[in-house]
C-alpha cells in the first residue's frame, strides 16, 4: 500500500496565509485498517503510511519553503479521527505541532456508528475475516497472498461499511476514546469543531432508502438509532416530531448523538491539559453537498464547511457575499492557527474560553451544548 504526498495547490488557504500544503491521503481505506492475525502492522498500515508522510514532510519541506518545525496535521471526518490516533500514537511525537480536527470526534464508540472510531483487536481480526471470505481467500493456503492477488476495485466492493484503526496495537496502543480522557495525547494546540447539522445528510440518506419518519412511528426510528434503544422515550420528547419535520429532527438526532456532544466533550477533555479552540459551523444554507436536490434541507450538515476554506477539485464557490466574507474570517483563523497555534488577532475576536459560532454576518461565541442536548447524550454509551 501506499499514500500520495503531493504539494496542494489550494489557493484559497495560500492566500489566507499558509505557506505550504501537503495533500497526504490513504487510497484504500480497506487496506490501511485491514485486521489480520499474525501480520505485523496490521489495523494500522493507514495510521503508519500517515506517519510516513509526516517524516518525509519533516526531512524535505525546507526544500519547498516549508518549516520542519512547523507543521500543522489536519483532517475532515474521518481524516479528524486520524488526526486525534495520531495524537494518541506514541510513535508520532514530534512529527506534527498543532492540530485541526474538523467533525470527527475522539470519543466515538460502536453505540454511535455514524461518526469514526476504533476497534479492538478481535473486531478487527474479524473483518479482516469477513472480507477474506467475501473476495474468496478465506479457504485458500495462503490467504494474504490470495488478498494481495484481489483486484483493487473487487476489495473496495467487499468492504462494506468504513474500515477502523485498530488500538491495542504497538502503534496505537490506547483506543483513542481512553487517551483523551485520560489525558495521554500530545500535548499540542488543538483547534477542533462541528458542523450544526452533522446528521441531516445521513438522515436524507436514510429517507431517500425507503424509511419514513413520521410523529406515528418516530419512537421505533428513534430506537434503532440511539446509543441506547432503552431511553428513546427520553429522545422522543427532547426531539418531538410534528407533521412532516420528520428529516430535520431526524438528522438532529444523529448529528448531536454522533458529532456535536461528542466533538464538545472531546474540546472540554483536550482543553484541560492543552491550548484548544474550539468552533460550531452554522451557515443555515451552504452550498449544497450533494449533486442531487435533498427530500428536505439540510442546513449546516457534514462537509459543508469545505468549500468556505478550500478550493475543491477547482470548482468555483458559488456564495453569496455574506458567504464570502465568513469563508474569508474562516480562512484567516485556520492559517493563524497554523501559523502560530492561535487563531486570534483578527476580527471577530475568538477566545479560548467559548465556542466560536461561525455564520455568514454572525461570527461570535456561542453555546450549543443546550441546543443539541448535550446533556442527554452525555448519559448514554
């Protein structure tokens, strides 16, 4: 396996102010996390490929302008979660000197399957197993030379649902959810965030297969996606649904249980021991995600913030000017960040001590916690 290290050329953050951009990124996930006894390395090759990448950023970007002892590792969903096991991975210490974690907590779990998270060794063994047996090596003398025989586009048909970094390995020791709650993480500034409505697209998702959401069967939607099926009451009367507002609180659902309460907690445990800002992204009408209109809309849901700070596949960003104006004010915080581990010093202040809401024309500290019920969540797995 390998991992592409390319120079972006990402105009909107170099005009921000980032001097280099190094575009790292594992080509198949399937194989970066495949769990398999007996092979070194295995559950983390994407992890390690990861850490590669950094030491080769670390011996050769002086040749490109860029400053070794200046790195900022960043990452989007599960790029995030990345992000967070490479600061609970011994092994990458002093490879990277501050950190951006865009929608991808560190305290996932399997109770919360939307958002990233890691596995143990015997889950990993056995989806190692499961794909074996899927693509036909599960029999065969030698299964990993089977595996590595399989065609690429045969093994990502196989995968099934998104592959996990396995912890309880010698590169990720601790699952990353117990690092930061015990504090064993690098001890880096962390500028960390969610999107306002996560969940939307996830739900839209859902409904567009065929599941209805309605005031009558909501409390059995509800129980097949909560973390714990035996309080859906609870969540049925913190997120009641009237007539056909069934997708809005639907993707509420997912996006506070999965990313907002989770990235929340995630800041308030990074927080106690290192420099962390944190942030809640809140345009109510981005630019849309999906090529396909949505059956209902879906506000500030995962990835939007991705067009206010890059330039994606050189597509224009169609945005009005309060759009404009939010992705520049986003752009400068990131690159200050990087920069010098504070996004501050620019206008709108953003304090340590707050959530800074980033909306078009209303960029300031916030509180979600309450508005996404943060404290339900809090009690469940």
């Amino acid at each position: 396996m390998t991992i592409r290290v390319v120079v972006a050329d990402d105009q909107a953050l170099v005009r921000g102010g980032f001097r280099l951009i190094i575009d790292a990124r594992d080509d198949l996930e399937v194989v970066g996390f495949l769990g398999r006894a007996g092979l070194p390395g295995s559950g983390t090759f994407g992890l390690a490929d990861q850490q590669a990448a950094l030491r080769y950023v670390r011996r050769n970007i002086g040749a490109f302008g860029g400053d070794a002892r200046n790195v900022t590792l960043a990452g989007e969903s599960a790029g995030a979660y990345a992000v967070c096991a490479q600061l609970a991975s011994p092994a990458a210490a002093g490879l990277f000197h501050r950190a951006i974690m865009e929608s991808g907590p560190c305290t996932g779990g399997p109770a919360r399957p939307f958002a990233p998270y890691a596995v143990g060794p015997a889950v990993a063994e056995a989806a190692g197993a499961k794909l074996a047996d899927a693509v036909g090596c599960a029999r065969r003398a030698d299964v990993l030379g089977c595996l590595r025989r399989v065609p690429v586009a045969r093994l990502l048909a196989a995968q099934g649902a998104d592959a996990q970094p396995e912890y309880g390995t010698p590169l990720l020791p601790r699952d990353p959810a117990g690092a930061v709650a015990s504090g064993r993480m690098a001890r880096v500034p962390v500028l960390i965030g969610a999107n306002h409505d996560e969940g939307t697209v996830w739900a839209a998702g859902i409904i567009a297969a065929g599941t209805s959401v309605t005031p009558a069967n909501w409390p059995d939607v509800v129980r097949e996606f909560v973390p714990d099926p035996a309080r859906a009451a609870e969540v049925v009367a913190a997120y009641p649904v009237h007539g056909t507002d069934g997708g809005p609180v639907f993707g509420a659902v997912v996006g506070d249980a999965n990313y907002a309460c989770p990235t929340l907690r995630t800041g308030s445990l990074l927080a106690a021991r290192q420099p962390v800002w944190r942030y809640e992204f809140a345009d109510p009408d981005p630019p849309r995600p999906t090529p396909a209109p949505p059956p209902f809309p879906l506000g500030a849901t995962h990835t939007t913030e991705l067009p206010y700070l890059f330039d994606l596949g050189g597509r224009s960003r169609d945005m009005t000017e309060g759009q404009h104006r939010l992705a520049d004010t986003m752009i400068g915080y990131w690159t200050r960040f990087a920069r010098s581990g504070d996004p501050g010093g620019g206008a709108p202040r953003w304090t340590r001590s707050q959530v800074q809401g980033l909306a078009p024309d209303r960029t300031g500290p916030v509180r979600p916690g309450a508005v996404h019920h943060c404290g339900l969540w809090a009690t469940m797995p």
